[in-house]
C-alpha cells in the first residue's frame, strides 16, 4: 500500500482506513472514486468532490475493464485543470459479476466494500432463487452479504415468507423492511458505521435509491414507481454512486441489474450449497447423475422433504451456468497467455468435478 498524506485526515470521511502515513507519492493526490458516468470520472477526497479524467494508459481498448478505476476505488491523482487519474491503490475488496458479450468475461460493480445489501421486494419481485444467485456471486469476495427484503408494509405475512427463506439460505442476515421508514431500516445502520462501505444490488424497482434516501435523510436519489402487472422498476438509477451517510459510512447506489451472470469462479462445493455436495457424496455411485439410479440420497433427501425441490433445481441450473463460465474463463486466460488461476482458485477442477451431468 503506497503511503498517503492525509494530515487533516479527510480520507477517513471517505471510507479510507489505513492509518494515513506521511510520505513521498511523488505528487499524486488520494481520493476515492465516488460515481462514473458518460462524462467522466467523479472523485471524492473526503472534504469535496470533483471531477476528473484518466490518465492515457487506462484508455488503451485492449486494458481488461476490471483493471479501470470503478466506483469505491481510492486513486492517485495528478492535481491540475483537469486532474488525471493515475494509479488505483489495490483493492481490499470487489464485487464482480460475469459480462455479456465475446471480448472480456468479468465486469466490477463496486471495491473496496465490507458489506453487500441484496434487496429483493416482497412484492411481485419476490424470487428466492435469484437471491441464491446474488449470494452465490458475492460468497468468496470477503465482504458480508445480508438480505433486505423490501416492501414489508405492503404484504401481510412478511415474516413468515422471511422464515421460510431464512430455512432455504441459512447463515445469512434477513433483513424486512419498509424501505421509506426510518425506524424500519435502523438495523441497516450496523453495516454503515464510520469507515464501512456497503453496497446494495438487486433488480430495478426493489427500492435501492429509495433506502438510500431514508438513510440519508433527504430525497437526494431519483425514484419511480414501479409497473402495476409485475412490479418491475423502470431503470430510473442510471450509474453506480457512492454516498456518504451522517452515520459516518459509505453507501454505493447501483442501477438495477437485468442480468446477473455468474463470473465463473464461484464455488459451489462451500457455501450455502455445501449440504447439497456432501448429499450427493453419499449416493451409491460415485458418478451418480440423481436421475433415477439405486440408492441415490439425493432423491431420497427430494423425497422426504429434506431437500427443497425449488433449491435443488436453481443449483443444477447455477452448476450447469458456472461450468459453462468457467470454461469459457479458462479458454480466455488461455488466450492471453495467462498462467495463473481465476482470483478465487476454482476454474481448473470445475471441469473435472463436474463432467458427469
Ligand atoms: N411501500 C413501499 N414502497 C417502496 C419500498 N421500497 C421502495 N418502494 C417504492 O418502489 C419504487 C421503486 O423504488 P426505487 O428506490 O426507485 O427502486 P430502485 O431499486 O432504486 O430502482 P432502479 O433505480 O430502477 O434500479 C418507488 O415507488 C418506491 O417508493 C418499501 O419498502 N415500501
Ligand atoms: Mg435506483
Ligand atoms: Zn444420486
């Protein structure tokens, strides 16, 4: 970690932790990237925010994008009319998701995170299964991930479908909520105390922007409502941008997904599907495909109810999605000539673990 002059300590306003040393870095200035739009880049050195641009080398079309500034990154900048970007200090933490499309396979959300917020409204939105997938992306960054199940006023039993979820994702923090109500999302303070950063994801429309403004205690996030016939939301949040709270912590905004892809490097073996694994392990046979083969503990756990039917089908879907994103991860670091392994280990014994479907 470079040292960082910060004598009257504004970075810490800014979600920046290490003790701020004194020292040489040549020039360059620290700030932390709060928003990225058409227009540029947005930074924020804890006493004000400005605009600025990057320096030439991370415009080169060939640069992997997750090695560009994003939102949540703290930068070293050249001061001047504009300032430019220069370096980005390393990452404690990214979220990550899988892009679209041939050129490059992975797409950062945010850095530099404690917390992941995955809200899911109790209204039309309500989807177990996509909250499985969030979970699964945001398992092995090293920040927290917690559930807020949003529009808690609008239904009558949120707490027994918050049971029933706590059953299926053991573990994990259940948040329900009114996102509107300031009493209501006072638990959420715990993740956003002095030097915390959390982050909130989830489809448009789940009340991302309006939590934000309940946090903030102004409206200062645009919101719309959602369509009547299947309570999606309108995209009205457009780019990712960080804000700080009078509690002392960093909250990023982020547009509503409409595709969550996995990156390719989940794993499936730990985590919340770990049971499902060591189910499996106690088939008979050692390849069993749990389609009908003697002694199959899979079947027998459907069966009996021990395993949800819902459940075991989102992982063979989400086992299928990530061996396909592993090997294509693969095949591209390949290409590249890149010896390592994906960040998280896991690309490599995918295909071997996972061949007999
Ligand atoms: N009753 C109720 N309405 C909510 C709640 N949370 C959000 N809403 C409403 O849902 C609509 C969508 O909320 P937004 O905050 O714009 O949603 P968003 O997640 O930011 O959506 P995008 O920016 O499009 O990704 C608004 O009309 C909010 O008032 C809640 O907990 N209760
Ligand atoms: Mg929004
Ligand atoms: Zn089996």
């Amino acid at each position: 970690m470079p040292f960082v002059d910060d004598p009257e300590h504004h970075l810490a306003h800014i979600g920046w932790r290490t003790p701020a040393v004194p020292l040489d870095t040549a020039g360059l200035s620290c700030a932390r990237v709060v928003a990225q739009h058409r227009a540029g880049y947005q930074l924020h050195d804890g006493a004000a925010s400005f605009n600025a641009h990057l320096a030439a080398r991370f415009l080169k079309r060939a640069l992997d994008p997750t090695q560009r500034p994003a939102v949540g990154d703290f930068v070293l900048y050249a001061p001047g009319t504009p300032p430019i970007i220069e370096r980005i200090l390393p990452r404690r933490t990214e979220l990550r998701r899988g892009a679209a499309g041939e050129g490059h396979q992975q797409q950062i959300i945010a850095t530099n995170i404690d917390a992941v917020l995955v809200l899911n409204g109790l209204d039309g939105d309500f989807n177990p299964a996509r909250i499985e997938r969030y979970l699964l992306l945001i398992q092995d960054m090293g920040a927290i991930p917690a559930l807020v199940l949003t529009k808690a006023d609008k239904i009558a039993d949120a707490a027994a479908i918050a049971a029933d979820l706590q059953r299926r994702i053991p573990g994990i923090a259940i948040h329900t909520i009114n996102a509107k109500s300031p009493t209501s999302i006072a638990p959420l303070l715990a993740y956003l105390g002095p030097g915390q950063t959390a982050v909130l994801v989830g489809s448009s429309g789940v009340g991302k922007s309006t939590l934000t403004n309940t946090l903030l205690g102004e409206a200062r996030q645009a919101t719309q409502t959602v369509r009547k016939h299947d309570s999606r939301g309108r995209h009205t949040t457009t780019h990712r941008a960080l804000i700080q709270l009078p509690s002392g912590g960093c909250l990023i905004d982020t547009p509503g997904m409409r595709e969550l892809r996995l990156t390719g490097e989940e794993n499936l073996e730990q985590g919340q599907f770990a049971d499902i694994d060591e189910l499996a392990q106690t088939c008979r046979f050692g390849d069993c495909g749990h389609v009908g083969e003697p002694d199959c503990a899979v079947r027998a756990a459907l069966a009996d109810g021990r395993l949800d039917a819902q459940r075991w089908r989102n992982y063979l879907k989400l086992r299928d999605e990530l061996t396909a994103a592993a090997d294509t991860l693969e095949a591209q670091m390949r290409r590249k000539g890149e010896a390592r392994l994906p960040a998280k280990g896991f690309g490599k014994r995918l295909g071997e673990r996972y061949t007999h479907r």
